[in-house]
C-alpha cells in the first residue's frame, strides 16, 4: 500500500530575532521559535505495510541564557492534571504548548537542546528506546511517565 504524499520537514529552533526566516511559528512564551524548512519534493518510498497514524507531541522551546530548554508533551496530556498521592503536575499549555510535531522530529530536537522535561508516554518511551534517557531515571505520575534530561 501506498502511503499518502507527505512533505518532509526539517525543524530547527533559532533566536527570535533572527531575520531570515519567512515561515515562523512563534510561541508568545518564549524567545525562541521553531521553524518549519519544508521541501515539496522530497517523496515518501513505496512500502507494502499499512499506513501507520502519526503520534503527535508538543514541543516548546526556550532559551536561557547558554542553556536550551525543551518541553516535551504527548498531545492529548496538554492541559491535564496529573494526581499521585501527594504529587500534582499539571500539564501546563503555557510551559509545554509550542509547534505540535511528529515523536520523531521531537527526539530531533532533543539533539538540539541541553535540559530536556517530557511527559507522557510515547515521547518517553522513543527517549528511551533511541538511549536518551536511562529506565531508572523514568517517573511514573498516575501511570504517565515523566522524565528528564541535563546535559553538562
């Protein structure tokens, strides 16, 4: 089966006041933005398996002074409480909500960035399984897990 026409996007995060760029998406949170490099010809190949939906995360992205902060979320966690015994995390839009993107342009990103927050379950799951993150280091709130990154 033939998988549907999809343009292939490149993303990146740059300074706000970088002059550019034309397409921008810019989170009113923060002073970076995220860009969209799209290229029309670039075809997905031919395969025979059945066309798989793609999980969506929202990745927001901010920058402290040397530092590249990424938030990370599953797209249905976005605006949720999550509740464990004494533990509340909320699952804010004005932290995590940023460019809804593919789990695989976020793990993208994470090369990018130097302290990593995710939460849920598919963007942890792919953190884990490309060895970003360590099984130990994973914390459970109500069943969705969180985790972080740093690096020094």
């Amino acid at each position: 089966m033939q998988q549907p026409y999809q343009p292939k996007r490149r993303l990146k995060w740059e300074l706000l006041n970088d002059p550019t760029f034309s397409t921008n998406v810019i989170n009113p949170y923060s002073i970076v933005m995220i860009s969209c490099d799209w290229s029309p010809y670039e075809m997905p190949e031919e395969k025979d398996e059945p066309c798989q939906e793609t999980v969506l995360v929202y990745a927001n992205v901010r920058r402290w002074g040397q530092n590249v902060l990424l938030a990370l979320c599953d797209a249905d966690l976005l605006g949720t409480v999550l509740r464990d015994g004494r533990i509340v995390f909320e699952v804010r839009e004005d932290f995590y909500k940023g460019l809804k993107i593919s789990v695989e342009e976020a793990i993208d990103l994470i090369g990018q960035s130097t302290i990593i927050n995710m939460v849920g379950k598919n963007i942890v799951r792919k953190a884990l399984e490309k060895g970003l993150v360590h099984p130990q280091a994973i914390l459970k709130i109500s069943g969705v897990p969180h985790a972080q990154i740093v690096k020094i």
